[in-house]
C-alpha cells in the first residue's frame, strides 16, 4: 500500500482537507477596527469591540470539503481494487476542481460587496496542491492499470 506514490498523494489530499477546515481563505481589513474572514465555517465579520459576528455559514463550501477528506480517506483503503479507487479518485479530482470554483466565487462576491485591504489565506495555496495531488493519484492508479493490463497479454 504504501510503496505506491499514489497512496502518498492521497494521503497529502486527506491532509490537506484537514488544514482547509481550519484555515481561512481570504480577510479583509476594513479599518482599524472592523475584519471580515472568509473561511469554511461561513463569513464573519470579527470587531475589536463586540467579538465576532457570523454572516453567513458557507455549507456548500463545508460539505465539499468533507466530501473531499472521506473520498480520500476511503481511496486510500481500496489499493487493491484499482478499478474502484480510480472511480473513488476521479470523483475527488471533479469535486476538488468544485471546491476551487465554489471559492472563487465566494471570493467574487464578497469582493463585490466589501472594499478594503484584501490578505489571502493559506487556504488559497491549498487548493491547487489539493487538485495536483488528486490528479497525480489519478494518474498513478491510471498507469499501475495499464502496467498490470500489459502483463496480463504476456501470459
């Protein structure tokens, strides 16, 4: 299981999924005293004064992400059927790409909405090393197939 490359990445993804839980994706300093943070558990306004005020809660970029940590997680157990964790590993890749998308029009619209001085997070790096690591997983459950396919016509 884990001699193969592919269990590393989906490791890194299951991992990966974890942080983006506790992260936050963008803030932004509206003032001296006012802070608006995007991040999974919805926007919030934090105030020196009165402590944090929740917005909105982004259930759509919550349930990706779980949705995201169990497909991993899951991909990582069926390393001896291949044919299902590329099925398992294809979906990851097409809702990791929905995570992307889901955030960037989070971002879009609070941008719209909100001025200020804009930070992003490390949520924002996550994201496209989540999607590389997927696909290489892909990739590499992809190219173990075709190998064991090939020795299969030897025989």
């Amino acid at each position: 299981m884990i001699q193969r490359i592919q269990t590393v990445y989906l490791l890194l993804t299951t991992i990966l999924s974890v942080i983006f839980l506790n992260g936050h994706l963008i803030k932004f300093d509206g003032g001296q005293k006012n802070v608006l943070d995007i991040s999974s558990d919805g926007v919030r306004i934090v105030d020196n004064i009165d402590g944090s005020t929740t917005l909105w809660i982004l259930l759509l970029l919550t349930s990706l992400v779980l949705l995201i940590l169990l497909f991993s997680f899951i991909a990582l157990f069926f390393y001896r059927k291949r044919k299902i964790q590329m099925k398992l590993v294809g979906g990851l890749v097409i809702l990791v790409c929905l995570l992307i998308l889901g955030s960037a029009f989070y971002y879009f619209f609070v941008t719209r909405q909100y001025t200020g001085e804009i930070r992003l997070g490390l949520n924002m790096v996550i994201l496209p090393v989540m999607l590389l690591a997927s696909y290489l997983a892909y990739r590499g459950i992809k190219k173990d197939e075709n190998l064991l396919k090939s020795y299969d016509r030897l025989r």
